[in-house]
C-alpha cells in the first residue's frame, strides 16, 4: 500500500476479533513506531509497552469501569494494547513525541490490515502510579496514550474528515 492509500484509509477500529495479532505484524507497528520523529533527538525518553498479558488487560479494563462506575469497554477488547509512556520534556514535547509515534503506528497497522484505535482515555482515567506499576515503567515516566490493535471484526470505512485551511 502507498504512504498516502494508508492516510486515507486509517480509520478508528472500534470492534475486534478475538484472535491475537501475529508477531510478524506486531513487528512491524512497533518498528514503524520507533522510526517516528522525537525531539532533540530524546528516544530514551520514551518506552513502548505492548500489553497482551490477559490479567493485565482486564485489570485496565476493570480499573476504567471503576472510574466510570459502569462497563465501559474502554479499549473494545483489543487483544493488544500497545502503550506509549514518556518521561517529562522541557518543552512539553513529550505529547507531541507519542503523537508521531501513535501516528506512525496506526499507519503501518492500517498498512497491513489490522485495526486500530488512538485511546487516551485509559491514561486519563486510571491513577498515573497505578497504570505505572502496571506498566512496568521506569522511573519519572508516564503513560500518555496507546493504541488498541487487532484484527478488525467488520468493516470499517474512513469517514472524510474536514479542518479549516486558511491560506495566507
Ligand atoms: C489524542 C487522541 C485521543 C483519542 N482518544 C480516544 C479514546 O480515548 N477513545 C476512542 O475511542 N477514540 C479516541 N481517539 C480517536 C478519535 O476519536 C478519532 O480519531 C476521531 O473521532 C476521528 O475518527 P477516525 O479515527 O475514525 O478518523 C483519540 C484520538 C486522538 C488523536
């Protein structure tokens, strides 16, 4: 697939097969993850953590029903979670950093079919030290987003999206 067939056809993967992701196509996410721009050139800053631990996962998701106080199916049974941690940067670009990586990982699952979802709400809603420990993280480092991958059940079109262009 081209760089640009991928954008287009990237879309937020809300529904999954239970059937885990082989490593082969973890492989390549990852890959295209760690190949993402960082600034000041800070890759040790960052930790990719690739959730598939089955009690891992349903704490996650008890852990977000209890913030909730409902079921919530907060990463939609994605058998992977892959997670992107940072520690603090001096100019806050530690969101910025895990946006290319995200980005660029979304785009290599698209790539090579499987479905995705950016999902901030977990590292929002789960205490940081708790998602910490469970994480594994090293020390001053902080979960701030993580992709939801699978393969997807159903299809699922891209919806063309709109944003002001201004030209100057
Ligand atoms: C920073 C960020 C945080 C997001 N957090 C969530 C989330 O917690 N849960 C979720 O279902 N989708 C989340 N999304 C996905 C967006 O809702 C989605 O990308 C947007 O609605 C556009 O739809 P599309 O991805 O299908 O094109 C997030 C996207 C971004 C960029």
């Amino acid at each position: 697939m081209e760089t640009l067939e991928a954008i287009k056809k990237r879309v937020s993967t809300r529904k999954f097969l239970k059937k885990q992701i082989t490593e082969k196509d973890l492989k390549i996410i990852l890959e295209a993850g760690t190949q993402a721009p960082i600034a000041y050139n800070k890759y040790d800053d960052l930790v990719i953590t690739v959730v598939q631990d089955k009690e891992t996962l349903d704490e996650i998701d008890r852990l977000c029903d209890e913030h909730y106080g409902a079921d919530t199916m907060v990463f939609f049974n994605a058998p992977t979670l892959i997670f992107v941690s940072s520690k603090k940067a001096k100019y806050d670009q530690e969101y910025e950093n895990v946006a290319c990586v995200m980005e660029n990982m979304a785009l290599a699952a698209t790539d090579i079919g499987v479905g995705n979802v950016y999902l901030k709400g977990m590292t929002l809603h789960i205490e940081e030290k708790t998602l910490s420990r469970l994480l594994k993280l090293p020390p001053e480092t902080r979960a701030i987003a993580a992709l939801g991958v699978g393969y997807p059940d159903g299809e699922f079109l891209p919806k063309e999206h709109q944003m002001k262009i201004d030209r100057i």
